[in-house]
C-alpha cells in the first residue's frame, strides 16, 4: 500500500508506478527481440508535471523528489513521453 500526503504526491507515484511498470515491459521485449517504441504516457493535469520541470523543490515537494527525478530521468533519456490530454468541460 502506498500512502500519499497530498494529491499532487498520489500523482507523482501513480506516474512513477506507472513508467517503472512501463520499463520493465519495455525491457521484457527488448530481451525477447521485439521492436518497441518510446512509451507514452498521456496526462490530464501537466500543471502537476510542470513541478519536474522546476527543480528547485520546496518544503512541501522535497519529500517527492524520487518520483519527479524518476520521471525526469526517464523524459530526458526519452525512454517515456508524457503528454498532455486535456478534458474541457
């Protein structure tokens, strides 16, 4: 079980869980020799993912900063694409 202190946090590792589950499927089929592609993730709120674009992390954001250099590292080495989905209401 994983216990988030704020929704912005709940966020992060959601997109963490969800890109560390992405490489090992990744790294599964390039084991077996089968073509892939970067991964995509595609997101509704980019304001939270603008934090991994400020590093200057804060008081209240200190204790993510796994999840944010996790996900940062992976959209640097392009190994994962997150990209913006946006619901208008």
């Amino acid at each position: 079980a994983i216990v988030a202190h704020s929704t912005i946090e709940a966020k992060y590792q959601s997109l963490a869980i969800i890109a560390a589950k992405t490489s090992w499927i990744q790294s599964l089929l390039q084991e077996l020799h089968i073509p892939t592609l970067t991964p995509t993730i595609y997101y509704d709120d980019m304001r939270t993912m603008a934090l991994s674009h400020n590093l200057m992390l804060h008081a209240r954001t200190k204790h993510m900063k796994l999840y944010i250099f996790f996900l940062e590292e992976k959209m640097i080495n392009n190994n994962l694409k997150v990209l913006d989905i946006s619901f208008d209401e």
